[in-house]
C-alpha cells in the first residue's frame, strides 16, 4: 500500500484527499471493529473489563487518532494510514466503525477524548507537552468536564468556581461535574469552570487526578456502560497558573471557546456512533432473518436509506469542520436525527426478532440501552431542535447544492 | 426488594403474579418467566440482575392458560400506564428544579408541548376499554406507552440513564412487553400509531 505522503506527514487536521489511503483506513476499520462485539459483551457486565482488551487495534485507536502528531506512539501497532491528529472526516469514518463494532468499548478506550479538541483550540506549547505526553502512556484515559448537576452542559451557566490561590499563585477549583466519561479512571482531564461573572469568565483548566482535593465515582448506568460515567467533585484542587489553557489569549477567546470548539468538532462523532449502531442493528436483523420479507424488510430499508442519507449529511458538515467553516445548526441537526435513527433501528429490530427478542438476542439487547445515551451526549434533542431554528431564521440552515444537477433543479430557484 | 419509588419495578412485577396467580408465576407465550431475581431464586450474574430482575424457562407449576396470561397482560399494561404516570410527576419535579437563563425549565414552550403529549396519552390510555383485548391491541397499547416512556426519559437527559432511576423502571417495562406481549411475527397487527388511522 503506497500511501500519498501528505497523509503521513500531516500535523494539522486540515482535509485530506480520499483515495486509495480511505478505502485502506475502511477496510482497516471494518476488520478492526469485528473484534469488538464479544469484548463489548464483556464490558456490559463489567465496565472496568476494558483492562483485558487492551491489545486489540480497535482500542487503540482512538488514543493514535486524537492525539497530535508529534506525540502519538502507536505507529508499530497501527497500520501507517491511520493518520494521527485526525481530521473531523477522518475520525467520525472511524467513529462509525468502531461503533458498528461496540459504542461501549469505543468509549472505554484509553486516550485524551474530547479533551483533545480542547488543547487544539486553546493550549500553548509548553500546555500540549503536559496533557499529551500523559495521555501518550499507554494506557492513560482523559476526561472532559463540561456538565453539572444543576446546570446540564449549559456552558454560560456553569457554577465550578476557579478561585485564587492564597498567596496569588495559582487557582484552585471547586464544584462539581456530572455524567464525566471515564472520569473516574482519567489521569488528566480539563474542567471547565467560572473564574468570574459572564461568558469571558469562564476558563477550561487542566486538572491531574493524583492532586489532593479531586473525587470520583463511577455512576451505576443502564446502559453504554464502558463510558464509565462518572460525578467528580472538586474540592479546593489546586490549579497552578500554567495548567490555564490559553492563558496567553485575551478573555474573550478562552474557556468559552474551547468548550464550544470541542463541543463542535465532537458532535459529529456521536452521530458517527449513532449511525454505526443503527446500521449494526439493520444488519444483525437481516443475518437473523435472512428470508425477511414484506412490510418487516421494507422497514429495514428503509431505516437503512434514512441511515445512507444522514451519512453523507454527516460528512458534509465534518468537511465543512475540517475546512474551517463550520455550519453549528447543520452539525446539530444531523446529531440530533442520528440518535433517533439509533433509537429506531433498534425497537425495530426488537420488533421484527420477535417476542422475547431481548433476552434471545443480548447483543440486541445490550444496543437498544447503549443508543438511548447518544440522545443527550453532547447536548439533548431538544437543544438541537433549537440550533436548526436559529439557523432558520437566519437563513443558514439548509446546504447549498448548487453542483447538484438532478432533475427539477430549475425550477427550485421559485421556491 | 420494596415497592414505592424508582427501581421497584421487580417488586410491583412479583405483586402482579401474585394477583393474577397466587402462589405460582404467570408465563410467557414462549414459555419464560420474567419476575425478581429474589422471587425466582435466580440472583447470580444473570443479564438482568442487576436490576433485580431475572428471565427463566417457566417452573413447573407456572399458569400458563390463556385466561390467566390475559389478565397478566392487562396488568402489565396498567403497571407500565403506572410507572410512566409517576415518571411523568418526577419528570416535571425535576426540570421543575432546574433552572437555565434564569427562568425554570418547565417555562419553554418545547418542554411544555412535550410534557402535555405525553399527559394526554396516558389521559387516552387510561381510557382504553376495561373489557379482554386480544393480543394485537394490547401489543399496539404497548407500543404507543413505549414511545410515551422514551419522550419522558428525552426530557430527563443524563438521568435517564442511571441505573437506581426512573430510566430502569421504563427499560424493565419494555423489556416486559417484549417477552409477554409482542406477538409472534405472523400475527394480524394493528398498526402502532393507530390513533391516526381511523
């Protein structure tokens, strides 16, 4: 497999030709996620199981593709088209897969997680040295917290308090955070908290989970359960003026930014997870039935149609990432219709297997919990439906389709 | 394992055998069991123990007439009308707590409209006729309860997904449904959003 050198030696995320390198990197992931299915099995009945699967590609991954370049160590376990520092487009390709495999083991894999997106937007160098040699460890897992209690994952509302230190060197960090994935099991992780009144008095910190004043638990879930979920308390965590991300940039492009950059840059990829399961659960249907006919097989191909369209939909809006000129009320509209598509894929299947279809069928029944989770995962439904009609109003919504040339294009310019 | 609150549902489950069928455990048309693991004697690493339920081939001795497997399927719908009717309480008790841009959450239009469907569809249901419905438009009432629970368990967002919450209750439900009340896959069905369809 030659490979265009552009790909191998990219630091930036910037979009990358398709070509013979994708259809590699598919095929690659199609294999990879295969290994997950019975791992996923495992973890559903343990989540700290995770620690014997660690071996497998598919674990890996995630920690080689989100992290930047220049720290990523897994070029003897990956094939060398897995790029490091991940597009947008490249990491919600592998998103999909890794979910079609298992969304629990995707989640439960060690690596810097969103967090990522985060030291992109906002660290300085000496700030990228800390976190990523870190989560370079093999295995290290990073959290990302953003959500409280009282306060969802509102990002202007939030109440963790950044005060100073005594003495005026350094901060320290109380409140608490609330549905953290892998928080409880994380080496490092950015918080983000309020510093002082108002959006520019948010700031997103990095934070060692060894310092004194920091608690975790893992929270006991229905389903998706190698997220591992956890509620971190905060309790006078002292935070030293350098672990401040981007405390070299004005107030105004800070906290507030990071959390929305990352926020951005991730909601594809829980689309990319709800895509994956949904098309999973069409699948296992028809290997299950494969004689299934009628009104049963229309409505699987019909779920399978919805599940194609809400693709390229979802890379459209990662290139439109990717390219820098993102499209926040599109991004939020195919999130939102992903996780329903999930959702629907799998009370089908459970409809169309029969009766006692979950207990015959674990893999079945271990979905149909997982996907209820992508509802909420990087902003509810009903946050989503809000962004599609701000971008209504301001006539930003739909995609221009300008290159399109099927029929009735001519007179679409009356509407 | 007690009734009362979220996470009882094996316990209102194992009072539903034992009204239907004192003594014994009602079973499924394909022949299982779903009751608490503790009234079954099947604590152990089961699926879902964990939940305090478990899923057995159906002792000896199990009622397994068609009278009786009926009424239990009446009483499962009553149970999951029930459990959604006090998620629904907790649903607006919580967002009720929660405030956002300085206005509780139950202020928005969205969370209203969706509170307000699902009260009138549990206001329909509990006004489905008390005489026997065959299995097709108890699998229809089914349905129609599953997506009222899942408009619920939306609202809740990160909640829902605990284990010790509401969230279980409603999963447990379904999960009941699937094994007592769908119908063999050559059954005539109603269809599921029959509402519109007169």
């Amino acid at each position: 497999m030659t490979m265009p050198e552009t790909v191998r030696s990219a630091t930036s995320h910037g979009p990358r030709p398709r070509g013979e390198w994708t259809d590699a990197l598919e095929h690659f992931l199609r294999e990879a996620a295969r290994d997950l299915r019975a791992p996923g099995a495992a973890l559903d009945a343990d989540p700290d199981a995770v620690h014997r699967f660690l071996h497998l590609p598919a674990v890996r991954l995630q920690q080689h593709m989100l992290t930047p370049a220049r720290y990523a160590r897994d070029e003897d376990l990956l094939p060398r088209y897995v790029p490091a520092e991940a597009s947008c487009a490249e990491w919600i390709l592998a998103a999909e897969w890794l979910a079609y495999g298992d969304p629990g083991m995707t989640l439960a894999s060690p690596g810097p997680a969103l967090s990522t997106a985060v030291l992109r937007a906002l660290a300085d160098d000496a700030q990228r040295d800390w976190f990523f040699t870190r989560t370079s460890d093999w295995p290290t897992w990073a959290f990302f917290a953003l959500t409280e209690p009282a306060k969802g994952s509102a990002a202007t509302e939030l109440t963790a308090r950044l005060d100073a230190a005594p003495g005026g060197d350094g901060w320290v960090l109380t409140g608490e955070k609330m549905y953290i994935g892998n928080g409880a099991h994380a080496r490092v992780g950015v918080v983000f908290c309020r510093r002082a009144p108002g959006p520019w008095g948010i700031e997103a910190v990095m934070v060692d989970t060894a310092d004194p004043g920091f608690h975790a638990e893992t929270l006991p879930l229905v389903g998706l359960r190698g997220a591992r979920i956890s509620r971190l308390r905060f309790d006078g965590v002292y935070i030293p003026p350098e672990r401040v991300l981007g405390r070299h940039r004005p107030r105004s492009r800070r906290g507030l930014q990071g959390a929305l950059q990352a926020m951005l840059w991730f909601r594809p990829s829980v689309a990319a997870f709800a895509l994956g399961v949904g098309r999973a659960a069409c699948d296992y249907v028809l290997e299950q039935r494969p004689a299934l006919a009628g009104a049963g097989r229309a409505e699987v191909d019909g779920l399978l149609d919805r599940s194609r369209r809400l693709r390229r939909l979802l890379h459209e809006v990662a290139a439109e990432i990717d390219a820098g000129s993102p499209n926040t009320f599109r991004v939020s509209g195919v999130k939102m219709r992903a996780a329903c598509l999930a959702e629907d894929a799998t009370m089908l299947a459970a409809r169309l297997l029969g009766p006692a279809s979950l207990i015959e069928h674990p893999w079945l029944d271990k979905v149909y919990r997982d996907v209820r989770a992508f509802e909420f995962m990087e902003g509810t439904g009903n946050i989503h439906r809000r962004g599609v009609f701000q971008g209504l109003l301001r006539d930003d919504y739909f995609t221009p389709r300008d290159r399109d040339d099927r029929p009735g294009r001519a007179v679409e310019g009356v509407i | 394992m007690t009734a009362g609150g979220p996470g009882d549902y094996p316990a209102l489950l194992d009072a539903l055998h034992a009204d239907i069928a004192p003594g014994r455990f009602v079973a499924s048309p394909s022949g299982r069991v779903l009751a608490s693991a503790e009234a079954l004697g099947a604590a152990g690493a089961g699926r879902f123990t964990r939940f305090g339920l478990a899923c057995v081939p159906a002792p000896t001795g199990s009622a397994r007439d068609d009278v009786t497997a009926g009424r239990f399927a009446e009483g499962l719908l009553t149970l999951q009308h029930t459990v959604l009717r006090r998620t629904l309480t907790h649903t607006i008790a919580r967002l009720g707590e929660r405030v956002s841009e300085g206005t509780s959450l139950l202020a928005r239009p969205q969370l209203q409209a969706d509170l307000a469907d699902v009260a009138m569809e549990l206001q329909e249901d509990a006004a489905e006729p008390a005489e026997e419905a065959g299995r097709d438009v108890r699998w229809a009432r089914h349905a129609r309860l599953t997506r009222t629970g899942r408009v619920l368990l939306r609202l809740l967002g990160g909640y829902s997904m605990l284990a010790e919450g509401p969230g279980a209750d409603l999963y447990l439900a379904e999960v009941a449904g699937n094994v007592y009340l769908q119908p063999e896959p050559g059954d005539r069905l109603r269809p599921e959003t029959g509402d519109d369809d007169a």
